[in-house]
C-alpha cells in the first residue's frame, strides 16, 4: 500500500485543500481540552507553509447532523492552531461558496485558513459528489492527513479525491507506513494483544490477526468469553454468551494454526463494580458465582510482559481491565511499561488506550501511537479504507 506523499508534488502557489482530524474534545465552555490531534497535523502544515502553499484545512467536529451549530464550530481550533503555528489561521464562516472561494485567492503563498465545520452539511457524511466537487473546486492539490476519518467514505475524505491530485500527508503516510508493515511483513516473534470489552468489537481483527501473528494475547472484558468457552466460571463477569461458541472456533484456529494464543492466569475480582468495593486476586479456576472480573491479575500480567520483551513487533488494541479506576489499572499498566521497554517495534492504537498510555507518561517511548481508532481496528482488520484507497499509489 505504497501511497504518493506531498514531498512528492510541487506545491509553491498552489492551493492545498488538506483533510484534517481537529475533532478534538471540548468542555461546555467551548474550550478545547486535548489538542493532541491539532500537533498530530502540524508536521503537514508546517511542510505546506515552508514551501510556499496556500494551505486551505478541512475537518469535521462532533455530530452536528447535517446543520450548523455554533457548538460545534471550528473556531476555537483556529484559535489554538494560531498558538501553535506562531502565525494567524484565518477562520472562514463556510467551507463552500464564492466568498470562500474570494478568501482562498487572496491569501498570500504561505498563508493558511480553517474551513468551518463540514459536517454542517448533510452531503458530507452522504458522499455527494457535487458537493464533493464544490470542495475540490476551492483547490488544486488535495492532502488527506486524517487517519481517524480514512475509514469513512465521505465527501472530504474520498469524494474530493475524484476530481483533484490526491496524495498522503505526513502523519496518513506514517500511519499506513507503519501498520502496513507490520501486518504485511513483521520482524517476528510478531505479538499482537487484543483488549477491550467485547469480544464482538473487535472478531475481526481477532480472526485476520491469527492468520499473521506468532502470539496472540487477549486480556480485558473479551477473556471473559474466551475463559467460558474453556467450560470455567466466570461468576457476574463480562460475558457474551452468544459470542462462547466463536471464542471456541477462535481457539481451535490458534491451536491448528499454531498460534500461541494467551488468556489470563489470574484476574482482579469485586462483587461490585465499584473503585470503593473490596477486591482481591485470584486464580481463574476460582471465580465465584458472585465475582466480577474487573482486571488481569499481577502473575498473568508478568506472563503477558516476557512474551513481549521477547518480540520483535508488538500491536496492542484495547486495555487489559477497567484502567479507569484505580483498583483495576495495574493490568494495562504492567503491559504499558513493557511495551514501553520492548526493543522491537510497538504500535497502540483505540481511544480509550491511548489516553490511558498518556495517561502514564510512557506514550512517547512506543513506535507509533496511532490517531484512528474506528479507523485503526478497521485497518487491522485487513479492510480496504476508503480514505486511503481514494490516494494516488507511488
């Protein structure tokens, strides 16, 4: 999946129309609260304003269902990218239309501005093309930067790249890059560790994984399934009784495959769930009927811990219990601080994980902290992304 980026392509004076991820959260103040995914971008748009580009950005924000809602509006964002930059982001009122057409053919070379929100138009989640070729129409190059959205096919991320170049920025190249590297030829032993509720949110990745992986860890909430289809109690666990019977296919593929597939020893129990109730250790032969399972167990964390010191790439998608609460975080932090250890190649990617792992400080020591999280376990799951499809190949 060798995809065009923009070092590639002459851009002085032209006009860059670049999708960008600034979905970023916000508190009832209208006040951004994590700008992680604003400095995710700056690398392309620094690269695009140093070589003379008109950057034109454009993403989406929240759910404003096809109407405008100040609530959802950009503009805080260009505010905080002007922070960054060190250099004023223009911040249009529509992201079609000729008085955007106007400000986009006065901005200087070099010069930049934000798009409002084009999810404030129903024919961006719908694909319109005409609405799609009003977009393209605002530019002559298209860059596609937002990994988190590839995975819709929608106006601003396939669309647009029907009627103009289109190629990969930066942090899109890094992320296929990567991923698809790793997936398509590992340097092994190749582990992957698959956390996470439900066993249901992730049966495809699970299943395109066996057919590349040397070790499979699975840890979280989906163990639980895994662990009643092995005939144990798992008390008041998490559990999907109509997902037992596919933990036992998955189980007999590993087996056959010979894939090493991994489960928890020993789990964190509660009666409650609650960061207040008692808890305690035990052996997974030992649940009890009135046990919840709410995290890995230390003997299980230290096993999963030495098969990743011991591997060459490591992809890991989905704490190892309830991280949020204190009681039940040592799971996901014990594979967290080995995965920060490892001397192979570390990927992370899902939402919640991710901000668990910033949450610990050790982000920084990991390969690839990857921004898509639909878009990422889609990735995983061997799916063609739409967002990333729509590039030109090298």
């Amino acid at each position: 999946m060798d995809k065009a980026g923009i070092e590639e392509v002459q851009v002085l004076g032209k006009r860059v129309l670049v999708r960008v991820d600034f979905n970023v959260p916000m508190n009832d103040k209208l006040e951004i609260t994590d700008d992680t995914r604003i400095k995710a971008a700056l690398p392309t748009i620094n690269y695009l304003l140093t070589n003379g580009a008109k950057v034109i950005l454009i993403s989406h924000l929240g759910r404003p269902k096809g109407k405008v809602n100040p609530k959802y509006s950009l503009a805080p964002v260009a505010v905080r990218l002007s922070q960054l930059l060190g250099k004023e982001t223009l911040m249009a009122k529509d992201c079609i239309g000729p008085l955007i057409k106007s400000q986009i053919e006065s901005l200087a070379d070099g010069g930049i501005i934000l798009l409002e929100n084009v999810r404030f138009y129903e024919e961006e989640e719908k694909n319109d093309l005409n609405f799609a070729k009003k977009l393209a129409d605002l530019a002559d190059i298209y860059v596609n930067d937002a990994f988190g959205t590839a995975h819709r096919a929608h106006a601003s991320t396939e669309g647009v790249a029907r009627y103009i170049p289109a190629y990969a920025g930066f942090l899109m190249k890094k992320e296929v890059d990567i991923m698809g590297k790793a997936l398509e030829n590992p340097a092994r032993p190749f582990t992957a560790i698959i956390g996470g509720a439900k066993v249901s949110d992730k049966i495809g990745v699970i299943e395109n994984l066996l057919n590349k992986v040397d070790i499979l860890i699975i840890g979280g909430g989906m163990a639980d399934t895994f662990l009643k289809a092995q005939g144990l109690e798992i008390g008041k666990s998490l559990v999907e009784d109509d997902k037992v019977n596919l933990a036992k296919d998955i189980l007999n593929k590993a087996q056959i495959s010979g894939v090493e597939l991994m489960l928890p020893t020993d789990v964190v129990v509660s009666k409650e769930f609650s960061a207040e109730a008692p808890s305690k250790v035990v052996k997974v032969s030992d649940i009890q009927k009135d046990d919840q399972a709410l995290d890995i167990g230390p003997e299980s964390a230290e096993s999963f811990a030495r098969k990743i010191a011991s591997s060459q790439t490591v992809i890991w998608n989905g704490p190892m219990g309830v991280f949020e609460m204190d009681p039940f975080a040592r799971g996901t932090e014990k594979v967290a601080e080995a995965m920060s250890k490892c001397r192979g190649t570390t990927i992370v990617g899902g939402g919640d994980l991710v901000a668990a792992v910033e949450k610990m400080g050790v982000a920084s020591k990991f390969t690839h902290i990857s921004t898509g999280g639909g878009a990422s376990l889609e990735f995983l799951e061997g799916k063609v992304l739409p967002g990333v499809a729509a590039l030109k190949d090298r």
